[in-house]
C-alpha cells in the first residue's frame, strides 16, 4: 500500500514539475517571440529582408506555443517584409495568415491592422479593391468600439491615398488632414514622414511645387534622422519626378543616385524599377535618347516578367486560391486540435482511474484502520477488566494476609503469655525443689519426707505442662 501511495505521489510530483516546466518555457519562447516581432517591425524600413528572418524565427517559435495572437503578429510582420520587398503575392499569403489567426484569437485591432494592410497593398494595383478592404477597416473599427489613435491616422491616410489616385483631391486633402490632427497630437514619426511624403505628392500633382518641394524635404530631413530607407528612396522618386517637372536635371540626377542607392539597401526591385522609369524620363527631358532607350528596355523586360505579381486579378486568384488552401488547413488543424484532445481526455481519464484507485486503496486502509482500532478498544476493555478483576483478587489477599497477620500477632501473644504463665507455673515447684534440697543437705528434713515432697513437686510440674500442652492445642481454651 506504502509503494502505491509512493508511486502515485511521485508521478503527480513529476506531472506538477512538468507542467510548471513548460510553463516557464512557454513564458520564455513567447518572449522572444515578442522581441523578434519588434526587432522585424522596427527594421521593416529600413531592412526588410531582415524584417523577414525575425518572422521567421518568431512563426516557428509562435507555433510551437500554439497561441494564434502570436502566430498571427509574426505573419502580420513578415507580410510587411515582403511587401517592402515588392513581393506582393508572399505579402498577401502571410496578411491572410495572419488574419486568419486574428480572427481565431477574436483580436480585433489585429483584423483592422491586416485590411489596412492588404488596402495598401491594393492602393497601385485595384482603387475599388482598396476602397473595399479600407471600408472593412473603419467599419470593424467603429463597430468594436476601438480606440487606437495610430490605426485611425493610418486609416485616414490610406483614404487620402486612394482619393488623391481618383483624383478627388478635396476628399483626398480632408483625410490627410485628419490624419495631420491625430498625429501632431500623438506624435508617430514614421506615421508623421508618409503624412508629409503624401501631401509632398498631391501638392505636386495639383501643381503646387514649392509646398511639395517643402513637405518633400521636411519628410527627407526626418526620414533620414530615424533611418528609413525605404521612405528615404521613395521620397528621393517624389522629389526627382519634381525635379524633371521643373527642368533642373542636376538635382533630379542627385535625387535618383541618392534614392537608387537608398532603394539598394531596402531590396526593393519594384522601387529600383521606379528608379528605371525616372530615370528614363530625365534622359528623355535631357534628349538622350540612346540612354532613355536603354532604361525603356530594361523597364519592358521587368515588366514582362512581374506583371504577374502587379496584376489585380494574379492576386486576386491567388487569394481564392489561398482561402481554399486555408481552409483546407484550419481544416486540418481542427482534425488535429480533435486528436489532441482525444488524448488528453484519455490521460485525464487514465489519471483520474489512478486517483480512483488510490481513493478506493486510502477508503479500505482507513476501513482497516477503523476495524483494527475497533477491536483494540475490545482489547483494552477485557484487559481493563481483568485489570480490575485483579485489583479485586489483589484487594482480597492484602484483607487475608491482614487477617492472618493479626491471628499471628494474637497467637504470638497468647504464646507469650503462655509462656510467661508456664514460667511462673513451673519456677514455683522447681523454687520448691531447690529449697527440698537445701534443707535436706542441711537435715533439716529427712530424706523420706523429703523424697515424697520432690515428688509431688515434680507431679505439679508434670501436671502443669500436661496443662499448658492441652491449652496450646485445644482452641476452646482461650485463656489461661
């Protein structure tokens, strides 16, 4: 029973030290899952390739723990990298990751933050596209009740985008100025520099240059103090399509060396190829025309090669076959959550078999127990009993050896006085005998007389000892 009680002991101790085990090692992977997702976001403009390999490690990692708000991040993460990078069919496969991950986590920011994703990605490709996913934004936004002020400038932002595309610049000018409200307020300064590179473009499209000039600079000076070199590039494209605009070839040539340079370090060839395109205009402004050419077909060849990737309907067939292939895996993953659960009801059912047992084993122990103490208490009463039958037997012994004693004590002084009588019975026939004597050796008696007088005392003295024989040993004599 010991070795039962023991063993059971010893695996719930393991089980409670395994658990408190992957507690602590989940609390750990989900730190470094976070630290992977800000280290990837915090390079994704300036690095994005590897804004990708820290989604990596934190997707594996955010598996592993199985929590969807973390898996969910991670792919939100890398789809920006790959977007930075120009790879919008891998964007858009890692943004429906994600989203869906987010929609099981019931997170809703993070649902926002992904339609306003996949509106961006949208913005150069399909304005009705865009204007849809925008719309699923703010509506989910307003309907939950958020309130996250850089999700709401970028909303609004997204809107000035796509307006000023439709050229509706008066709609365009009001969103962007909801935006300059919310972010003067909070103070996002990557939100701050595409504010300022947007109204830099719509400002140059009305044909405002000095204001787009300005705005483009104050959006350069910042770019370049937090080290966005995505921005950096894409603002030195502006500021060279203003430049060609205003015939001063000089600066426009500074302004596409600086951000080709800027856009080499980003990665991102569909920018390079923008940088392509500028350049072909400033050579075609210049009359260059044998370079012009050159850019020209380097710009068909790559555009031959990515339409795919820019196409609407590519990525709009690639999202139907992704939710497909999505479906097919949370379908599976359901499978196998099922399965998992399976065994984990067995093992509760296998533990609580064992604690059933130990339960039954304890119950018969202490029924035992219950049992053996009852016939202890038996026990102690019979011996209780013959305990007091004892001091009874020992109480009636001390009363005959009390008794006894006295008899003896009373014998011994019946027989001192017996003694005493005797003494006296006898000393006076011998005191007798002994005067016979000296009056005969004096003759002052004859010897006859005095033989027939020892005689008679030697008689009393038989007669007295005959006497005190029979007192000793007949006890109806009590007395002298």
């Amino acid at each position: 029973m010991k070795k039962i009680l023991v063993f059971v002991c010893l695996m719930l101790s393991v089980i409670r030290l395994s658990a408190y085990y992957r507690a602590f090692e989940e609390k750990q992977d989900s730190t470094s899952v976070l630290n992977y997702i800000a280290k990837g976001f915090d390079v994704r403009l300036s690095d994005a390739s590897q804004t990708i390999r820290y989604a990596d490690k934190a997707i594996t990692l955010a598996k592993k723990l199985q929590q969807h708000k973390l898996i969910a991040d991670a792919y939100r993460i890398k789809g920006l990298g790959e977007r930075y990078l120009g790879r919008n069919e891998k964007a858009i496969e890692n943004y429906f990751n994600a989203l869906s991950n987010y929609q099981l986590a019931k997170n809703s920011i993070g649902e926002v933050r992904i339609y306003l994703n996949i509106s961006s990605l949208y913005l150069e490709i399909d304005h009705d596209k865009c204007l849809e996913y925008l719309h699923d934004a703010m509506d989910l936004y307003n309907s939950k009740g958020l309130n996250n002020d850089d999700i709401l400038a970028s909303i609004y932002l997204n809107y000035g985008n796509v307006y000023q595309l439709h050229s509706n610049f008066n709609k365009s000018m009001a969103h962007y100025q909801k935006a300059y409200d919310i972010i003067s307020k909070q103070g996002n300064q990557e939100l701050k520099v595409t504010l300022l590179q947007n109204l830099g473009v719509i400002n140059f499209t009305i044909g405002n240059y000095d204001r787009s000039r300005q705005y483009l600079f104050e959006a350069l000076e910042s770019a370049k103090s937090l080290d966005l070199n995505l921005p950096i590039a894409q603002i030195d494209v502006s500021l060279a399509e203003l430049y060609i605009a205003l015939n001063d070839h000089v600066n426009a040539e500074k302004c596409l060396q600086e951000g080709k340079a800027y856009a080499v370090l980003s990665k991102n060839d569909k920018l390079l190829r923008l940088f392509d395109v500028k350049s072909y205009m400033l050579e075609l402004k210049r009359k260059n025309f044998e370079k012009a050419l050159t850019y020209l077909q380097a710009i068909h060849r790559q555009d031959s090669i990515q339409y795919s990737s820019r196409s609407s309907a590519a990525l709009s067939l690639f999202q139907a076959r992704y939710k497909q292939e999505m479906l097919e895996q949370q379908n599976k993953q359901m499978k196998e959550q099922r399965r998992y659960q399976i065994s984990i009801a067995v093992g509760s059912i296998i533990l609580a078999a064992l604690l059933i047992v130990v339960v039954v084993l304890l119950t018969n122990n202490v029924k035992r127990n219950i049992a053996t103490n009852r016939k202890l208490k038996l026990l102690n009463a019979e011996i209780s009993t013959q305990k007091d039958n004892l001091d009874r037997i020992n109480h009636h012994l001390e009363e005959i050896i009390d008794e006894r004693t006295l008899d003896l004590q009373l014998k011994n002084k019946k027989l001192a006085e017996y003694s005493s009588h005797l003494s006296h019975q006898i000393r006076g026939p011998i005191a007798t005998l002994k005067g016979l004597m000296n009056l005969e050796r004096e003759g002052l008696v004859s010897q006859e007389e005095c033989i027939q007088m020892m005689i008679k005392c030697v008689s009393e003295i038989d007669d007295n000892i005959i006497d005190m024989s029979d007192m000793l040993h007949n006890p109806d004599r009590a007395g002298l």
